[in-house]
C-alpha cells in the first residue's frame, strides 16, 4: 500500500518537479509464506529519484536486490544465498518412498474413477497471470545445505502460458539447462486447470557424487554423465507425482566402475540391475576386480508410462563383461520383471579366462598339467539371466549359459644358468666351518 501511495503521488506531482529520494527499513522476524522459511532479516525499500522501486533484502540466508522496472521484466540479483524449505512444503515429501522417487502406492489408487482423476486436475487456487516477468541471478545458492552454485533463471508469462527458463551450475560437479512450461486453463473464478512440462539437460563430471549429495546413494563411482530428457504432469510444478507422470531420458555414463550398496535408496536404480547382478559377476573376479564391477560406458533410454519405468536397450561396457538389458519396473506394485544378456570379455590371460571357466578348479589343474596336456580351459561365453521380484528383495535367476573350450597363453620360463662358485670363497667357507 505504501508503493501504491508513492507512484500515485509522482504522478499527480509536476511532471518537471525532482521527486525526493525515498528509504524505508523494515526488521522482519519471520515472513510466513508456504514455501521458504524468512526469518530475521532486513527490508530496505528504496525509491531513488525518478527512478523504479529497489528492494533490498539481507540477513543470515543471504543477500538480494530486487529492481521493479514498469513494463519490463523485474531483475533479482542474489548472493550467498543459502535457503530452507518450510515444514510445510517438505511434508508433501515426507514419506521415505518419495524421497527414493518411488511414491508410496496409497497416493494413487489404480481403481481411481475418471471423476477422481479429473478432480486432481484442477485443484490449484494459485493463478500466475498477476505475476511479473523476472530476471534472476544468484551467485553461490545453497538450497537445503545443498550447493547449486550459481543459478540463473529467466521466468516470462503468455496468456495461458508460463515459461522458465533456466540453468544450475557449479564447476565440474553439474551442469542442468532445462524449459519448464507451466499451461494454466481458468476453469471457475477460483479452480484451474494445470499441467507441466520440463526439458532438461544434465552434465557431471562425478554422477555418483553429485547423487551422494542429493542423499541418493547410486553406487556408482568415479563416473561422469549427459542425461537429456522430458517430463510431463497434470498439475503445478510443485505438486508432482511419480506416478501420474509420463515422460523419457536418454542417458551416457562415461567410465566408472559400480560398487556394492545395501542402502533401501538405491532401490530406483535396480532399473538397470546392475547392483544386483554386478554382485553375481563379482564372484568371479573378486582377485581381478577388487573395488567392483568396472565399465567403459553405460548407456541407453528410459521412459515412464501408465506407472511403469521401462529400460530400453541398457548397454554396459564392462571391463569383465559385455551387458546388454531391457525390462520394466511396476511402480505401483513394487515390482522388477528383467532380462540381460551377459557376455564374457575373454582374452588368453590365465586369471580372466580362471574367472568364467565353467568349473574353477579346471583352470587351476590345466594349468599345473600343461606340459601334458593342451593348455585350454572350458569357459563361459555367453550367460542369459532373469531379473525380477519386488525391490526390496531383487531375485536374480540363471536362464541358459553357453560354454566353450579356450586356449590360454602360457608364459615362457625364463632359464637362468646358476653362476659358478669361486674356489677360493669355497675354501674359506671350509676353513670358517
């Protein structure tokens, strides 16, 4: 209302009048809104001679300047930012399954009518047609003790439409482009209709790490990685829902190796299966492959549909073995229905080939008898696995195995003749005795 008040008077004032400079200070304990916890912060609200209003905001989260320019976009500029979400806000995330991304099954009823559906839709009362066009910039942004690092963000409306554009980068550790559209259709004077879209690009240098951070243990190491894709859902981007979102990915995972987690968090990522059968294919290698299952590259494509996670042609490069995979994941029941096609990498080494022979013992005693016999061992080339059950308890099964016989290299004893003794050292030896 004080904002209101000063344009009115500049306006009714001589058009060549100076208009003074004008400064209000407020010391706010706590500002109560759904969605950022504000407390104990400084407001100055300043009005510069014929210019727009600034706001300037600081305290023990940060600083920030607001500049309210008339038909223009406002400009937010931010630094040292370090914000928290309301109790409120977070308890729409509480539960450990939505944390994990696979959404507790008593959120969404599978026998829900269409009525019911239709009633999700249009339940937001928030309308963004008053909201200005901003500019935000933030240098250093912490977001729950998490390091964004610099954020830039470009937010303009369209009649029905709002779009945000942004980008979230820290150094090597991520880089994220997305286009998020916000289609709002009045239904009522106080009920719309909602639905969201996002584009999105992500770049790290260390996945793993930056999921760590996230509090979502992979298990994945030392890997870097480029995900694009898109995600769409019936209602405001801050209501989402796993389960009533449909959207794909396609994912490159540079060279890394997988290590063994138990954590119940990496339960999302036995998409690919690789914890659980990494596990299997460890058992064979675990004197050659100390730390885990190690790879050159994973890639492939993902697609959520109808509550359903599907994986599409996961190609793994894996320095003991060649994977590919393909199955789905039910996220409503909980459960993994799989399939990969494991091939050995084989080579004439003596260990890799110990590994996959078809009984271990066999490498051991060819090897001992190779001057008799032919050197080669009976090894597995090729192994044809099942890969299902609820999550929780992922059951891997053997479907068919094909063997062959292979040679080994054996390496040449090298024969060193045994110097001869000195006569004379011999002799003193005799006398010493």
């Amino acid at each position: 209302r004080i904002i209101d008040d000063a344009e009115a008077k500049k306006s009714s004032s001589v058009e060549s009048a100076a208009i003074p400079e004008i400064t209000i200070e407020v010391l706010t304990k706590e500002l109560v809104n759904p969605y950022v916890k504000l407390e104990n912060f400084r407001l100055d609200l300043l009005k510069p001679s014929n210019e727009n209003w600034q706001f300037r905001t600081s305290g023990p989260y940060g600083e920030a300047i607001v500049a309210v320019r008339d038909n223009e976009p406002w400009e937010v500029r931010a630094e040292n930012l370090n914000l928290f979400f309301t109790e409120s806000f977070l308890s729409q995330f509480s539960d450990d399954d939505k944390q994990t991304a696979l959404v507790d099954s008593s959120t969404a009823d599978a026998s829900a009518t269409e009525k019911d559906q239709q009633d999700k839709k249009v339940k937001s009362q928030i309308s963004f047609k008053t909201w200005p066009d901003i500019a935000f910039n933030c240098i250093n942004c912490n977001l729950q003790e998490f390091a964004m690092g610099n954020l830039n963000l470009e937010l303009n409306k369209y009649d029905e439409l709002l779009k945000l554009k942004g980008r979230i980068y820290k150094s090597k550790s991520h880089d994220l482009n997305f286009n998020l559209g916000w289609q709002q259709v009045e239904k009522t004077e106080l009920f719309f209709e909602n639905e969201t879209q996002v584009e999105f690009e992500l770049s790290s240098g260390n996945i793993g790490r930056l999921l760590r951070k996230l509090n979502y243990e992979s298990g994945v190491k030392e890997s870097g990685s480029r995900i694009v894709g898109k995600i769409g859902w019936q209602d405001t981007p801050w209501n989402f829902e796993l389960l009533q979102a449909e959207g794909q990915a396609d994912f490159r995972l540079g060279e890394g190796y997988l290590s063994e987690v138990s954590d119940a968090k990496a339960r999302l990522f036995s998409l690919f299966s690789l914890q659980t059968l990494s596990r299997r294919l460890q058992l064979d290698f675990s004197d050659v492959y100390k730390k885990g299952f190690f790879y050159d590259r994973i890639s492939g494509k993902v697609s959520l549909h109808n509550q359903t996670l599907s994986a599409h042609n996961i190609y793994v490069d894996g320095n003991a073995a060649k994977v590919n995979m393909l199955g789905e994941i039910n996220l409503q029941d909980k459960t993994i229905e799989q399939h990969a096609l494991v091939v050995p990498q084989l080579t004439s080494s003596l260990p890799v080939l110990v590994g996959w022979a078809v009984e271990p013992t066999t490498g051991i005693l060819v090897f001992l008898l190779n001057k008799i016999f032919e050197p080669a061992i009976e090894v597995v080339t090729q192994i044809e696995y099942r890969i299902h059950g609820p999550l929780d308890e992922i059951v891997v099964d053997e479907v068919k195995k094909s063997k062959s016989k292979v040679k080994y290299d054996i390496p040449e004893t090298e024969v060193t003749e045994e110097p001869e003794e000195d006569p004379d050292k011999v002799s003193e030896s005799s006398d010493g005795k």
